[in-house]
C-alpha cells in the first residue's frame, strides 16, 4: 500500500467526518505552519542559546529520518543511533530543535502515563529518563518534587480525602490560607511527595548534545511538507527530498498539520505567564519554599509553579484553533485571563503583574490515550498525543520507537499498538463547533 498524507486520511474514512462542504476548504488551509519565528519560552532564555544546526538541502537517503525534534524525536534518534551505530539517523525540524512544547511546559515529571493502566511502566519510563540524564550527565535540575493537588470545591476535598493514595497527605483549606497564601481552594489540597520537577529547556538541550555525541545528524528550519508512505518512505521539506528507510513522526500536537492522525487527535493551546522574580519574603508568604509546584484538578487543568531562578507562574488552557492550526492570535485575552486567574488565587500578589509569557500546544486524543506505533506500510512510525503529560512519556517513546524500528526486544514494545482502537475525532467543522464552546464554558474563572 503506498498512502500520502491525503489519501491516508481520506482512507480512514476521515471523510465522511468532515462537514459537507467544509472539506475542501479544510484541506486548502491543511498545511504544514514554518517560516515563522517562535517566541522562546522564559525557560529557553534562562539558558545559553545552543549553535544552530544546519538546513537540509539536497537529496539522499538514509536508514532513519525522524520529523520533530522535541523530547520524543531527539530520544528516538539517540537511542537508534545508540542501539544501530551504521546507520544514518537524522532529525528535521521545522523550527529550531526543541521549539516547541519541549522548552514550554512546566517542567513537572510524574511517574505517569496518561490513558496506560499498567503501574509499573511509568516507573520504568521514569528510570529510563533518570539513567538518560545521569548518563548523559545532562544537568536539568531534575529534582524530587513535592506538589499540591490543590481543589476549588469542598465537595471534592471531602472525596479526595477518603482516597489518599500512599505517599499522600491531606492539607485542609485553613492550613493552605496560613501557609500557602490562598484562600480559593475550598477543598483543600492533596500533597503528593513521588514526583519530580526539571528545567525544559535544559533537558531539551541535554538532549540534543548527547543526540549530536551519539552521531545524530540535526537540521533545524526544515520543515516535512510531505510524506509518501512506502518502502522506502519519500520525505518532502523544501531544500529537497529524503528517501527513509524508516521514519519516525514525532511531531506532537502539529501532527494533523502534516496530514496524520488528523481524524484521531487534535492540538490545544496553553499559555503561561510569569512573574518578575518573587523575593524571599514573597516566596515564604505564599508558601512557595514548600510547595513550588501547584495543580488545580478541574477540567481544563491549571498550574502554578515557582522557576527555580524566583518566577511565578500560572499556565492554563485557551483551547483550539481553527484548522489544527498551531498559532494563537489573542495573546491579549490569553494574559487578562492569566490575571484574572492570578486576582482570585493570590490576591495579596494580584498587582505584581506578568512581565514574561509564552504559548505552547498539546496533543490530545478524545479518551485521553497517547498514540505510539507503526501506521501504513509498517515503517512509518508515529509517538504523539501526550495529552499534556509528555515529558517522561515523550522521552520513554522515543526510546520505544527507536527500539521497534532497529529490532530490539524490550517488554514495553507491546504498548506500541498504533491508531488501533481509537476513537475517531470529527474533522475541522465539528470540532470548532464542539471544542470552542466547551473550552470558553469550561474555562476555570
Ligand atoms: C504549556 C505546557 C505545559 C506542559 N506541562 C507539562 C508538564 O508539566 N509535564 C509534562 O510531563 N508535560 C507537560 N507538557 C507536555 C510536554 O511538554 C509534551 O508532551 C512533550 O514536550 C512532547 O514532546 P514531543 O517531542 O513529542 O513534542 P514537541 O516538543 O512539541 O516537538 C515536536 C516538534 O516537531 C516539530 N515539527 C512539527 N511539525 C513539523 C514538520 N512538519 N516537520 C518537521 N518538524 C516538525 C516542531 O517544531 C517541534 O519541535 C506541557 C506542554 C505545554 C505546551
């Protein structure tokens, strides 16, 4: 079977999920989104900028070809080029390595794989990522973290108390006013003590060094346009063709825009914004010396967190764009909703005001279940749709794939099911109809 990136969606019977008369128009402004400038996140300019790599330009071949070098594409090409030194491993990205929701998130690592039952594989991707960073001496500042599970309604603290879980304490609303600077969470607060905090932009940059020690070849600004499935696949990027032997798709929630998984996964926008740095005086008052890390547990999840270098900040879900696009345009109506977040939870800080923020984008499934496997012929292989949680599972996928395509055992290969099994998702027209209402609905003030 040879697919491209039309006809497999159209072969999944994507089509008859698009609205009639919409297609057309969705497929037009269906691209793939370059040549634009990515704002660095503030995690990204705490750090030394790394030199940038290369353009492809040209026309060869190679054994492996991964599209996306965030967290999961860079671990792919690292571990392949690990476990298959004589073979070309190469990483393109449409933008600079580790620009997208690598260097944006919150940087909180839970031994947790969001939409996989088994309780013991998270422990062992967390391993996987823990040995990565010892041996790669990759300094992250990845640290135990201790973090509040923090609950807006008395109703939920009555039930979240009953089903602590071990390594959990109760923390009641009073204790939260006294010592964590917020009177907001009616329910109280779960403390859990068995997670870890890291700094992205460093991981992304421990990543990339050791990718490029293994003998990974990276190319930065150079978009996939397109791929033909087949054996070998052909890879389109507009300094030239790529002919893979393998490719690993590791390009997260932009997939859809390449022309993938458009009918099983969709792109959610985040943005965060922090604060200047927090005093000393500040960070005691509200707690934050204690409990650096704070999630509210509602539908469109919202975190707090303080940076290690003394930033405050709240990220949230804006919700999706037309088109799978990935651009958000309302960077105004994102800050006064991060205020007014900020005006409810910490009013003693409300008028500190938001000097540095960023955008970012998730890839999410409807049942929340993440998509790893080989799609088409068998040697095209996708990891995306962390929905939101990716940083452990991202790297842990990588290796994953990387182990699937050179052929080497390892008793997680059996999580690598593909698309089997997922619920379609209905193409642009409906999803606009759905998800934009829901989000404003759900949206947490
Ligand atoms: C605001 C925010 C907060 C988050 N907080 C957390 C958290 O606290 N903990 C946690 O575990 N996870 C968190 N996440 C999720 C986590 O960051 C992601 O799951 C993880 O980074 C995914 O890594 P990735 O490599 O799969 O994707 P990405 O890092 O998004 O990488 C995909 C790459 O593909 C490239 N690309 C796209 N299209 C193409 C193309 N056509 N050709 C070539 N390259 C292309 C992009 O430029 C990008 O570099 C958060 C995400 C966001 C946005």
């Amino acid at each position: 079977m040879t697919i491209s990136r039309r006809n497999f969606l159209i072969g999944t019977g994507t089509a008859a999920l698009v609205a009639p008369g919409i297609a057309g128009m969705a497929r037009g402004r269906d691209m793939v989104e370059f040549g634009s400038q990515r704002e660095p996140s503030l995690w990204s300019s705490e750090i030394t900028a790394l030199p940038s790599q290369p353009q492809y330009q040209g026309n060869r071949s190679v054994d492996l070809a991964v599209v996306g070098g965030g967290f999961t594409g860079l671990a792919c090409a690292y571990y392949a080029k690990r476990l298959r030194p004589d073979w070309s491993v190469v990483v393109l990205d449409s933008h600079k390595l580790g620009s997208g929701a690598s260097s944006r998130n919150s940087g909180a690592v839970a031994p947790r794989y969001v939409g996989i039952d088994d309780p013991d594989m998270p422990h062992r991707g967390l391993k996987r990522l823990q040995s990565f960073i010892e041996t790669e001496q990759v300094d992250c500042e990845f640290l135990p973290a201790t973090n509040l599970r923090v609950l807006p309604t008395k109703s939920e603290g009555d039930q979240a108390r009953v089903s602590l879980l071990p390594g959990e304490s109760w923390i009641a609303p009073e204790e939260l006013r006294d010592r964590a600077g917020t009177s907001y969470y009616a329910g109280g607060a779960v403390e859990d003590a068995k997670n870890y905090k890291v700094h992205p932009a460093k991981l992304v940059e421990g990543h990339i060094k050791a990718a490029l020690r293994m003998g990974v070849e990276l190319y930065e600004d150079s978009p996939v346009l397109d791929i033909k499935s087949a054996k070998p696949a052909l890879l389109s990027t507009p300094g030239g063709e790529m002919v893979a032997k393998n490719v690993c798709i590791a390009t997260n929630a932009y997939t859809p825009r390449l022309g993938f998984l458009n009918y099983k996964m969709f792109p959610l926008h985040q943005y965060t914004f922090a604060t200047r740095k927090l005093r000393a005086t500040e960070v005691q008052k509200l707690g934050l010396d204690r409990w650096d890390i704070r999630f509210e547990d509602v539908m469109l999840p919202v975190t707090f967190r303080l940076m290690p270098t003394g930033h405050f900040f709240v990220r949230m879900v804006l919700g999706y764009a037309s088109h799978n696009s990935c651009d958000w345009q309302d960077v105004e109506g994102a800050k006064r909703l991060a205020m007014r977040l900020f005006e409810q939870r910490y009013p003693d800080i409300a008028d500190i005001g938001l000097v540095h923020g960023w955008h970012g984008v998730t890839g999410h499934t409807p049942l929340l279940q993440p998509i790893a496997g080989p799609i088409g012929d068998g040697n095209i292989h996708v990891s995306v749709a962390y929905n939101g949680l990716g940083i452990m599972p991202g790297h842990n996928n990588g290796y994953l794939t990387a182990c699937n395509i050179v052929g080497h055992a390892d008793q997680d290969l059996r999580y690598l099911t593909g698309d089997k099994g997922l619920m379609p998702f209905p193409g642009d027209f409906y999803r606009s109809l759905m998800l934009k209402p829901f989000m404003s609905l759900m949206t947490p003030v």
